[in-house]
C-alpha cells in the first residue's frame, strides 16, 4: 500500500491493519531527506511492523532517483527501492528508457530494485535483464482509479514471465480490479488513491484485501475457460433436437 | 483576589487566551520566545480562511462542528480588538479545470455526505461564476460555491491581538525563551512562575512534552497582483497541486499551500513555489503580472488524527494539534478552554478533543 493522501496518520494506520498490507511505500523525495525531516512519519510507519519500501517519486532524471535511492538506504536502512522515474507530470507515465538505465545502476550498487513501469513486455523484460526480480506494471495511470486498461498486456507479462514477481502498481479504483489483477496470476496489487480518498479508508482496504484473496483463489483453483455460448449444466429434456432449430 | 494565568505561546490561540482570561478578570502573563510581531508563528504563515464547510472534504466532523461554532464568534472577536482587521464574509469559490472534473465531483460528493444542511454549497455554472468573480467566468464553466464562509487577514489579526494585548494589563514577555511548563508553573532558567493555570499554547514548540505531535510543512506565497481582480477564496482543485488563492487589501493574493509531512522550516523549495505559481497562473493569467513579494514557511503541530486537543492536568492545561484550523477553531477552543478554568464546566463542543487522548 502506499502512504500518502490519507485524511490523517491514524486513518492510514488502520487502513494498513485493516488490509494486512506487509509492503508500504514512502515517498521522500520532498521531506528533505537530507535532514531526515519526515522522520516523526516515518517513525509512524515503522511502528506499524510492516516492511517500509521507500520509493523515488517525483523524481525525473535517472541521476535524481539514484540519489534519492541512495538517500533512501541509509534513512530506511533497506536496500529496497520502488524505482520511479516519471516522463510526464500530467499522467505520471514513467519513463521507460530512465527506468532501465536507474534500475541498472542501483542493482550493481546493491539494491532490491522494485520498477513501476508500463505494460510494455520489452522493457519488462530488460528490467529483469538488469536483475529486477519484481517488476510493477501499472494497471492506468497513477490516481486515476481506471483499473486494469490494457489487461490483453499484462496477461501476455505473466505468459511471458514466468519466474519474475508481478506486481500490479496504480490505476486500481475498485476492489474487484484488484481481483481481476489477481485472477491473471499477478503475484500482488499495489494501492493508494482507490483506499487514501475513499470516505472510511478502513474499510476500504478491507475490500481490496478480500478481493485480493478471492483472485488469488480463483487463479490457483484454475479459472474455466469462457465459451462462446450458453452451455447448460443440466441437460435441457424440455428441448430436444434444440440445436436443429438454428 | 483574582486568578493567575501563565500563557506560553503568543500564536493566535495564545494570543486570544490571554484577551479573553483578561476580560473574564483573571491576571495574565503570556510568554514566548519569538517577537510581539509573531513571525515565527504558524499564525504568521496561515491563510486565514475561515471554511469549515470545504473543509469537509477531508477533515473530521468535529473539526467542522468546532469551525461552524468559531465562524459565528469571529466578528464579536474582531469588534473587541484595537485596531481593525481584514475580514469579508463573501464565501468561497471552488474551481476545477476540465480535465480534473472528477476532482470537483469528488469534493461534491463528499461534502454531501457530510454536510450539516443542504444550503451550505451551491453548484454554480458559468453564470454565476460570472456574478461572483467575473474574471474567472471565462476559464471556468462549473463549480461549487459554498456561501456562509469567511476570510480574514491573520497577519492583521495577530498584530490586532498583539496591540489589544498592550493596552490591556498584561504582562507580556516577548523573546523569552521558556525552559519548562509545568502543573502551575512556568520555569525560565532558574526562576518558577507559579500560577493558578498554565496554559500550553506552544504549538510544535510542545514537542518535547507532547512526543505524538509532528509537523506537517506548509509553503505560500504572498503575490501582489494589480492585474487580478478577486473578492474571495478560491479553490482550485487538481489531482496533486490543489491550491488555494486568497484576497488581502490591495490586490495582494495568498497562494498557499502545500501539505508535506515533514518539521522542515528551511525556505519554500523550487517545486513548490512552481507548483503554486502554476496553478495560480492557470486560476487566472493575470498572476503572469503579479511580483512575488513574498514566501512563508511553517510547520502545522498535528496529531496523528489530525484533530486538536485539550488536554488538562493539575495546574496545566495543554492546547495543540491545530494542525491546518488554527484561524477556523480558535475561537470555539477558547470558549472550552475558558469554561473549564474559569467555571469549572464542560462546553458541549469539549467531547472528543477534551476526553479522547490519556497522555
């Protein structure tokens, strides 16, 4: 889950219990790392018990999210990062080209890189030619609440790639695209904006967990095949020969 | 013999604090480190909007109750003062540009949930938009307007308090710096003043005693703006760079004003300060004119709910957590303050930010 948008700190701690999220995000791009001047919310974070995942928001260059990464090690003692390097300030849609490149760079200093890039399988699959073990396509942009637009895509990511952790980031706006992201066999959704603004954030993140579980299932259970048309469970005796009629 | 009050904090609560225990008879000492003028208060930095009904969209019910109450105290407040003090009860205007509709529908959506009457907002179109800031008529087809609400001047309104305070018979030790506050003391190097109440009022200067408190930076701009021409708040509302523009005298505009979690003090950073001046700017082009005559920088004391808190113990009375309020609820926490010590009784308005926190 991310952390940020919440009404207050207290609301978002109980919409992180309530989800039993065990990976949140921190942005700190703007709390002037340098003098750990955020540090009473992180301190917030902390004491929740999940693991802290410091991200480079907000950063635009692949030099300002090394530095932030790196800014972000020693405040978070992790080497985890969530790479962002965005491309455009409107939608936020990361650039892709900077993303391999920071990505690159962080994994030789080290880092657990966690990428949020696009649907785009060749920069997927470059990203984990870097050595990203966990890449974090988004479902649309980033506050939109649109879901999964290009499910076709991330389908052919989770064919494609078998042994990395897919990880759906942004774009979720209901607990039941959080299924669906789930049911194409993606290993984790990431949420902000659809729990941080809904009226009881609580609550909320209480469905996306539910319907986190429900895709899971339903992905290991196997899901059936749709078929073209209506095929009754029981045979239908009231209507013989049925099919001569079409 | 009358009772003793040590105040500690001569922010706008503080400030206020002393005025009122003043009039009810009490002797009055205030205390703080910073000068009569107040910059390094957060009451220097804020806008001084009086809102509680946009405030809706993400504060608490209480905070509402709490600023519904203090928007009826203010010109009471204001006629006992000194000198006069900017303030226009015009209401406040609440704009989207077309593409981040959704982000008006949202506020729309949520201050119906929670709205104490229906006439508190308004949908207005391009019409009256052009009646109530016709220079905005032309880039903004749709908003909310959301009249019973107010603004004032709060540099005016400390300065105002600040002078009421010096005809009165108070004792004002400005630029001194408080060691301790304690149960019926306030300890200045060696020296324990001793009163009947001491009242915390310190903000993020209570940070030693009050471990929960943060800050939260706030960066705005002062912009003077010949070009522009608005009478009241208004409100842009965008996905991340939401952004408030609020009138002074003399075509002097406040444009405030981000939120980070941080108890950073340092100057307003370029991003923000291109944030505000870019929202501004697509608000109206006049503020391509404008001279920036001036950035503030503070951080607002906050709990981790972001609501306010009275907490009383023997001899001490500690009042924070005003977060992003100050100017919306000061008045409703001086009346329950003041009923407490002076009475002994409990304001209605008391439960949930009186009772709720055990220290």
């Amino acid at each position: 889950m991310g952390s940020a948008l919440y009404p207050s700190p207290d609301v978002m701690r109980d919409a992180i219990e309530a989800a039993g999220a065990e990976l949140v995000t921190v942005a700190l791009r703007r709390q002037s790392p340098q003098q750990a001047s955020g540090s009473r919310f992180w301190e917030l974070i902390r004491e929740l018990n999940v693991r802290v995942l410091p991200n480079t928001a907000g950063c635009r260059t692949v030099k300002e999210a090394v530095a932030t990464a790196q800014m972000a090690r020693e405040l978070f003692e992790t080497n985890w990062i969530k790479l962002e390097v965005i491309g455009d300030d409107y939608t936020l849609q990361p650039d892709t080209a900077a993303l391999v490149e920071a990505a690159d760079i962080l994994i030789k200093e080290g880092f657990e890189v966690l990428p949020y890039t696009t649907e785009d399988l060749i920069t997927a699959q470059k990203l984990i030619d870097a050595g990203c073990r966990v890449v974090m396509p988004w479902g649309s942009y980033i506050g939109s609440g649109r879901g999964l637009v290009n499910k076709f895509a991330l389908q052919t990511l989770r064919a494609r790639l078998p042994d990395a952790t897919l990880i759906v980031d942004a774009g979720l706006g209901k607990p039941s695209e959080a299924a669906h992201a789930m049911e194409l066999g993606f290993d984790a959704v990431l949420v902000n904006s659809a729990i941080a603004l809904s009226a009881d954030p609580p609550t909320m993140a209480e469905a996306f967990a539910n319907a986190v579980e429900a895709g899971r299932a339903g992905y290991e259970a196997g899901l059936m095949s749709p078929r073209d048309m209506a095929s009754p469970s029981t045979p239908t005796l009231g209507t013989p020969f049925w099919h001569a009629g079409t | 013999m009358s009772s003793t009050a040590g105040i500690v904090g001569a922010g706008v609560l503080g400030r206020m604090m002393a005025v009122e225990l003043n009039a009810r008879g009490w002797a009055v000492s205030l205390y703080d480190r910073d000068t009569e003028k107040g910059e390094d208060s957060c009451s220097w930095t804020g806008a001084g909007m009086i809102a509680p009904y946009c405030e809706l969209e993400a504060a608490e019910q209480i905070v509402t109750e709490l600023g519904v109450y203090s928007k009826d105290k203010w010109p009471g407040w204001l006629e006992r003062l000194a000198e006069p003090v900017f303030y226009k009860s015009l209401g406040s205007l609440v704009v989207a540009h077309p593409n981040d509709r959704d982000e008006l529908l949202r506020l729309r959506r949520r201050v119906l949930e929670n709205a104490p009457r229906p006439d508190i907002m308004e949908d207005v179109g391009i019409d009256r938009i052009r009646e109530l800031e016709p220079e905005l008529a032309e880039r903004f087809r749709s908003g909310l307007y959301f009249p019973f609400e107010e603004h004032l001047d709060n540099r005016d309104l400390m300065r105002a308090l600040g002078e009421t305070i010096r005809r009165k018979d108070i004792e004002w030790n400005c630029g001194t710096e408080v060691t301790a506050v304690e149960s019926n003391a306030v300890v200045i190097g060696d020296t324990r003043h001793t009163f009947d109440w001491v009242l915390d009022c310190r903000g993020l200067g209570a940070q030693p005693d009050l471990p929960h408190l943060r800050g939260v930076r706030g960066e705005l701009l002062y912009l003077h703006a010949p070009e522009v021409n608005l009478s009241r708040p208004v409100r842009l509302m965008h996905p991340r760079y939401s952004i408030y523009i609020v009138p002074r005298a003399g075509h002097v505009y406040v444009v405030g004003a981000t939120a980070i979690e941080s108890d950073n003090r340092g100057p307003i950073t370029v991003r923000s300060a291109l944030e505000l001046l870019s929202a501004a700017y697509t608000v109206h082009t006049g503020f391509a004119e404008a001279t920036l005559i001036e950035s503030s920088v503070n951080c607002r004391p906050g709990f981790p709910d972001n609501l306010p808190r009275i907490l009383p113990d023997q001899g001490l009375i500690r009042i924070n957590g005003l977060y992003r309020h100050g100017f919306l609820i000061a008045p409703a926490l001086v009346d329950i303050v003041c009923e407490f010590i002076d009475e002994g009784s409990t304001h209605p308005l008391a439960e949930g930010i009186m009772d709720a926190w055990q220290l």
